[in-house]
C-alpha cells in the first residue's frame, strides 16, 4: 500500500515494491508444487525402464501435454513482463507525483518568505498596471499580461482580476465560427472591467457585426472609447453606434472612400452629446452634404481628424464646431466648383494640422484660406504637402489673428526659406518653427496601415 501526506510533517509509508515481491513470490511457491506433479515413470534419463517399450502412443500423449504446458508456461512469462512493465510504470508515475507534491509544498513555504509574497497589493497593483503593452488596444494573449499576470500564482490571480484596469481595453476580434468559445473569452474579459469606462477596438469584417452587437449588448453603457475598423463595406456596422450613452471618442477606419454611407452617416449625427473626439482614418473625403448629415455632432466635438473634398470646408467644420480646440483635415478629390471663403474667426481653436493631397489641384486656394481664417487663440499650425507655400498670406493671418502662436511645423511637401522663417518669428517672438520632412502622415493613412496589418483576414 503505498501513501502521501504533505502537511507540517510529512509520512511516507513503505513502497508497494515489497508488496508486489511477495505476491510474486507466492506465485513461485505455487509454481513449485505444480512442478512436482509432473514427474513420469518415464521423466528419467537415460531410461533403463524396458517396461516403457511399446507403449509409444501413452509417451507421446505426455509430450504432447507438456508441450502444452511449456507453451502455456511462455505466455505466462510474456504476460508477467508485460504486467511487471505497467506496474513499474505506475510506480514511476506514483514517484512522479509524489515528486511534484513535495516540490510545489516547498515552492508554497519559500513563496512565504518571498518578498514578492509579502508585497503589499497596492504595490503589486501598481507593478501590474506597467506590465501592459503599451499599444492603445491590444488582443488578448494568454502570454501577455494582463491573462499572463493570472497564471503565475493565486495571490497575483486575485490581485490581477480585481484590477478592473487591467480589463478595461481590448481589441475585439470575433470568430463566428467558434462563436461560443469566443463570446465566452470575451465576456470573462468584459465582466472584469466591471463599472470601469472601456476602450475597445472592434474589427467589423462581413459576418460578424451581428456577433459582435450580441457580445457588447450588456456593456454599451462603459464605452467611452470606440474604434470601428471596417474590412468590408459598412454594411450594417452603423448598428454598433445604437445606444452608446457615455461615448467620448470615436475612430473609424476604413479603407473604402464610400464607406460612410446616408444611414452610417445618420447614425453618427445621433451619437450622445458626451462625444468630444471623432476621427476618421482613410481615403472617404466628406463632402459638404456628408457634413451637414453628421449633424447636430460637430457642435459638441472639441477634436477632429477628418478628409475633406474642398478647402473651404474647413470654414465648414469651424462654424459648426464652435467647440473645436484641435482640428486635422486632409485635403483630397477636390471637384472643380467653384468656392467661396467668407471670412470666419473661431474663438477657441488651438490646434490646426492642413494635409493636401493634391496640390497640383488645390494650389491656389490656399492663399484665400489664411485671407479668410481668423484664429486668436491658435497656438500650433502644421502644413504638409502645400505648394507654393503662401508666404504672405500666412504673415497677414498671424498679424490679424494676433494669437499666442507656441509651434509652426513644416512637414513633408511644404517649402520655406530660412529668410522667410525668420520673418515668422519677427512676427510672434519666441516661435518654435519647425522643419520636418519626415512628417507626411496624411490624414491617418499610418493609423489605416497599422490596424489592416494586424492579423488581416480576408472579407
């Protein structure tokens, strides 16, 4: 009989190797008997018995028999190792554990003696909250924290999964065809950010929308941050902006310029009044019927990251958000109308970043741009890929604006000279002008080739 106790003192009874000898040797004092019980007048050799001669038939039935029984005696050899073999083995496996016992019983008491043990949980809270990687959404990975911070002991479990922190971003990757398996992962994930605002990233392709609708149903209420990325056409993904009370941010991401269809359009003009930043990433310029449809948002939004199909739009978006203190517009697919640019001055404007995607298109409209602008609050100006710079015209729109100008990026595709730089800061005294040609981010297209590079699939 063989046991293990492992506690404060630890007992270990004889090994089952004795038990199993002396079975064994039973089995041989049986054996020996049986032995005996074969002996024949005719078992002696030489035979000088005459008597036998003759009686040829009875001598070979007892040949026979015996042969028998060394057949039936090998099978019980073969047999023997065989079993003797599992039973080593099933010792080996008793050892083996009894082995894994004792080790995770003294891994348990030094853990007691271990500074990571005696850690404070505040402490260990904050440990774990840079243990995250440091991408605004990531997917969830058993190797990576924070599900790596919930396998290494029960202490780090308890502390890792009342982080509701921990939980509260995620990109959401659906696989509807393990649905069940994949809803579960998902809400355990969900269900440990509990009240907590989340952040989530959704990767819309064609099937899934509906799953993905299923999945947040109970938690539309926490989302503050929504990134929306479209593999497909938008289809029915404008059922993922329905009821988001708390919604703060939004970023769509598509690489469809026709992807903001009438109805998606409609849904993002009846976003909550708490949505603060919008911005979308892509080639889909909005036209001015586009901006109207997205009404009444921009009265609420204070940051905007959008393509836009004519410059004077950009008077467009300040008028209707008086709210705006950050404003990033790329310029592309410009019709050929006419335009107008009536002059407009927007109070609480910070921040203004001007991409122009076709500035063999556009060139000249930019002069009557900064004629028309007036932003007396402005303290960062960014061009990229204007030309001819309008030199003269930007000297007119900072003496107008008389703003408290901090940075003024040239970026890629934009040409100044050091006279003409220096003439900038005559105008506003201790100005950062910087020159960047490495800065030609057009209008998110680096945010569109990050997110289509993570575990693409097909639509």
């Amino acid at each position: 009989m063989y046991r293990n106790t492992i506690g404060g003192n630890s007992e270990v009874n004889a090994s089952p190797s004795s038990d199993i000898i002396s079975a064994l040797q039973d089995v041989l004092a049986h054996s020996r008997v049986i032995i005996s019980d074969l002996e024949t007048p005719n078992s002696t050799f030489p035979n000088t018995n005459h008597t036998a001669i003759g009686r040829d038939k009875s001598i070979k039935a007892v040949v026979t028999e015996r042969q028998q029984q060394s057949n039936g005696v090998l099978q019980e050899v073969s047999e023997l190792d065989s079993t003797v073999d599992r039973i080593e083995n099933i010792h080996l496996q008793l050892l083996r554990k009894k082995d894994d016992m004792i080790t995770k019983s003294m891994d348990s008491n030094r853990g007691l003696v271990s500074a990571l043990w005696r850690f404070p949980s505040e402490l260990l809270s904050l440990i774990f909250a840079h243990c995250l990687p440091e991408t605004e959404h990531f997917l969830p990975s058993s190797k990576l924290a924070p599900m790596l911070l919930t396998r290494i002991c029960r202490r780090w479990r308890e502390v890792a999964t009342g982080m509701s922190s921990l939980w509260s971003r995620v990109i959401v990757d659906i696989d509807s065809e393990d649905w069940q398996r994949t809803a579960f992962c998902y809400n355990v994930w969900l269900e440990r950010s509990r009240d907590r605002p989340l952040s989530l990233a959704l990767k819309c392709f064609k099937d899934n929308t509906t799953y993905l609708r299923s999945l947040l149903e109970f938690h539309t209420n926490q989302i503050s941050s929504l990134h929306i990325i479209l593999f497909v056409n938008a289809f029915t993904a404008e059922l993922l902006l329905n009821d988001l009370p708390v919604l703060r941010e939004l970023t769509i991401t598509a690489p469809d310029p026709l992807w903001c269809t009438p109805s998606f359009a409609q849904s993002i003009s009846r976003l909550p009044s708490t949505l603060r930043r919008l911005i979308v990433a892509g080639p889909a310029a909005f036209d001015f019927d586009r901006i109207v449809s997205c009404n009444p948002v921009w009265a609420h939004l204070t940051h905007v990251e959008i393509a836009i199909c004519q410059p004077n739009l950009i008077l467009q978006l300040l008028q209707l958000g008086p709210n705006l203190t950050s404003l990033e517009v790329g310029l592309s697919f410009y019709d050929g109308v006419s335009l107008a640019f009536e002059p407009f001055a927007h109070k609480n404007l910070q921040s203004l970043c001007i991409s122009n995607a076709s500035p063999m298109c556009m060139e000249d409209f930019y002069p009557d741009l900064f004629n028309a602008l007036t932003l007396p609050n402005l303290r960062l100006l960014e061009a990229r890929y204007i030309r001819p710079w309008p030199h003269e015209e930007l000297k007119t729109f900072l003496a107008r604006s008389s703003c408290p100008l901090e940075s003024l990026i040239f970026g890629t595709g934009v040409a100044t000279t050091d006279e003409q730089r220096g003439e900038y800061i005559i105008l506003v005294p201790f100005l950062d002008v910087v020159v960047d040609p490495e800065r030609g981010d057009y209008c998110g297209y680096r945010r569109l080739t990050q997110c289509y590079c993570i575990d693409r699939r097909g639509s």
